[in-house]
C-alpha cells in the first residue's frame, strides 16, 4: 500500500482537491438556488443537468484524448470547470444554471477520465486493487470534506464560489507536474446494450435504478436540506453523513458479497436502504434520526454500485468484462439524469419529505427484481465468481474498466491455483 501511495499521492492529492470542488459546488448550488427563490423542479433541472454533460463526456473525451493528448485535454477542461464555477453567482437564472451544469458535467467527466488513465498507468497489475481502494477513499474523502467548506462565512455571495474555483485551479499542479511519461489511450469497445442485458439482467436493471438512487442524493439532498428548513450546518453534516455511510459499509459488504450468492447481498441491501429512507420519511423531522437514515442510504446504496459490477462479471469471460464497463456507466447515467427530475417533481407535490419517497420506491424495485430474477437462473457458485472492486458511481468508465480487468485478473489467479 505505501509503494502505491508513493507512486499515486500526487495524482490522489489532485483527485482529493476535484472533490472538493465538485462535491462543494453541488451543494452549494442547491442551497443558492434555493434562497435565489428558484423553484424546486427548476433546481431538479440544474441538478439533472449536471449528469447529461457527465454522460456526455464519458463518450466524447476518449476522442478529444485521442486527437490532442491527455496534457491539453485536462488542461482545458479543468479550467474551463474554474471558469464556469466563478461565472454561477454573476448570472443567477436557472436556465443558465442548467448550462453551466452540463458544462460542469462534461468538463468533470473529461477530468476524471483523463486523471484515472493516469492513475491506471502508475500501478502495475498487483497494486490495481489498493490503487482502487484509494483512489475511492480519496472520492470520499472529498466530497466529506467539501461539506465542511460549505460552512464557511460567505457575506457576499460569491466567496464559496471563488473556494470551489480555487480549488479545482490549484489541482492541476500535483497531477500535471507529477506526470512524466503520457499513457497510451486504448477505449474498450463497449458491450452492446442488448448484450448487456441478456448477459445480465439484475446488473443492466441495478445500475439504471442505482442511478437514480445516486443522483438523488448527490443533486437533491441540499435541496431537501434547504426546503426542510435545515441550517446550513444541518445540511452540510447531513450530506457528509451519506458518505461517511458508504465509505465505512463499503469494506465489509464487499468482503461478504465475496463469499455467498451476491443476489441475496443485493436485495437485503436494497431493502433496507429502502427502510431507512421510509425511516426518514415518517420521522425524519428529528435531525438524528434523518442522519441515522443518511447513513444507511449512503451506507447500502453506494456499496450496491461496486456489488452490481462484481455480480454482472460472473457470467461474463474475462475477456469480456472491461467491454461491459462502458455499457455499465452510461446506464447508470441514464437513470441519473431522470433522478433529481423525479425527486424535484414528487418534492414540488409532496413536499421536502417527497426526497426519500423516490428513493425508497427505487431501492425497493431494485430489491423486488433481484428477488424476481432468483426465480429465473441458478447462482454460480462462490467458487466461480469474481472478486469484488470498491468503485464509486462519480467514477469515469476509465476506473470501472480498471475494476473489471483487477476481478479479472483475480478471477485468472484463482483459476490457475485451482487447477
């Protein structure tokens, strides 16, 4: 583990400052937005809009990369994100708002493309799994600490703004000074969604549900804090919670899902983050409770990502599983953008509380179709499956493509022990 941080700490300390900035700006969005007087299906827009450009650039940067180089294409996007960031607060209209947001969107899924190619290219085959690991805990840790920074005094409106630009300016120093040789840039062709789907049928559903689960929580959640009338203390420790959640439950889900019938992991998971969000619903108006509920909706919700990849690579080859990847990501894109739509349209009937209503109906389809689809095949045995890779949903296809060829190359491993 020390070798890898030794070779990756100034890529991950880049990463770590893009966090922050990212994971800043989606809440400070939400609870600008909020006291600008805009409505809640307009902030559901901005929200949503924010994963139409991410989608996007997942499926254009390769090109870009490919025409100019990785330098110039992180370059420019990362200041462009700068500029976009600074530009919020001077144009205060939600039609704008949305597209800066697919700016945003596009611009950090470029970035995270760009920076995990590098990431992928400084470790050697045996150290992919902590450089994963790491890499995951430094997402985390970023968006936790991005909730600290939005309580800081802002008497002007802009400051937090300038912050967040700041910040996404200053991480271009470690990565481009610590790059010395430039990775080659191979795209996986994708699996066809088709293919996807009868390979898998639980992972191709899983993911487009767990998209919305996710966008819920990352585009949403200050929404609700600011419409329920939360502090802004309230509300930065209410988002934390939800990561603080997946960081800690992420390890030991992982390490179960490893040794049983991963379909069962996936619905008692499902279920019960569906529970915590009913929890939130019915009580959520005592703080401790709403956090204990963040907590097991980050906690079970997020894990189910990196849970669905491992169970869909069971019936694939080897060969095969980096090409699911691509048709992975832009599945749980779609279901992200059609997320904070749904959220913003059940909040603008129901009220605040409407935010954990849409996420309980999708944790409990998620776990209703994974106990439908026990009914429709056999599990493969535990000794036949992969091993399981911490990724987090805000990862480029680059990253998911790294997990699937580690749980490959562990599946290799355990084949030729084996025999």
């Amino acid at each position: 583990m020390l070798q890898v941080l030794s070779n990756t700490w100034a890529l991950l300390l880049g990463m770590a400052l893009l966090m922050l900035g990212n994971g800043l700006q989606g809440s400070l969005l939400g609870v600008r937005g909020e006291a600008a007087g805009f409505s809640t299906l307009e902030l559901s827009f901005v929200m949503s809009a924010y994963f139409v450009g991410f989608l996007g650039g997942s499926r254009l940067t390769p090109e870009l990369i490919r025409r100019v180089g990785h330098v110039r294409v992180f370059a420019a996007l990362a200041s462009f994100v700068s500029a976009v960031l600074i530009l919020y607060p001077a144009f205060q209209h939600p039609y704008l708002w949305v597209a800066g947001r697919v700016a945003i969107g596009f611009c950090f899924s470029g970035v995270y493309v760009t920076a995990e190619s590098w990431l992928n290219n400084s470790v050697n085959n045996d150290q992919r799994g902590q450089a994963l690991s790491l890499y995951m805990i430094v997402q985390m840790v970023g968006i936790v600490a991005a909730q600290g920074v939005l309580n800081l005094p802002d008497s002007s409106g802009y400051l937090l703004f300038i912050v967040a630009s700041v910040l996404v300016s200053v991480s271009f120093a470690p990565i481009l000074l610590s790059i010395s040789p430039t990775p080659a840039f191979e795209a996986t062709k994708p699996m066809t969604l088709k293919q996807l789907l009868t390979v898998s049928p639980l992972g191709f559903v899983g993911m487009f549900l767990l998209g919305g689960v996710f966008s819920a929580q990352f585009g949403m959640a200050a929404v609700f804090g600011a419409e329920a009338g939360l502090s802004l203390a309230q509300i930065s420790l209410f988002i934390a919670t939800f990561y603080i959640g997946a960081t800690i439950v992420q390890y030991p889900l992982g390490w179960v899902s490893d040794r049983m019938d991963r379909r069962v992991l996936i619905l008692g998971s499902s279920a019960a983050g569906g529970a915590a969000a009913i929890l939130a619903f019915s009580a959520g108006q005592n703080y401790n409770i709403l956090l204990l509920s963040a907590f097991l909706i980050g906690g079970l919700s997020n894990p189910l990502y990196s849970l669905l990849l491992a169970y869909t690579n069971d019936f694939l080859e080897f060969e095969d599983m980096a090409a699911a990847s691509g048709g992975m990501v832009f599945v749980n894109g779609v279901g992200a953008i059609s997320g904070p739509l749904i959220t913003g349209w059940l909040m603008n009937v129901m009220g605040p509380y409407g935010f954990f209503i849409i996420i309980a109906v999708l944790m409990f389809a998620l776990a209703g179709y994974a106990g439908y689809r026990m009914t429709q095949r056999a599990a493969p045995s535990v000794e036949d499956t992969g091993s399981y890779a911490p990724v987090m949903p805000t990862s480029s296809v680059v990253a998911i493509e790294a997990a699937q060829e580690y749980a490959a190359d562990m599946a290799e491993d355990a084949e030729k022990e084996d025999s």
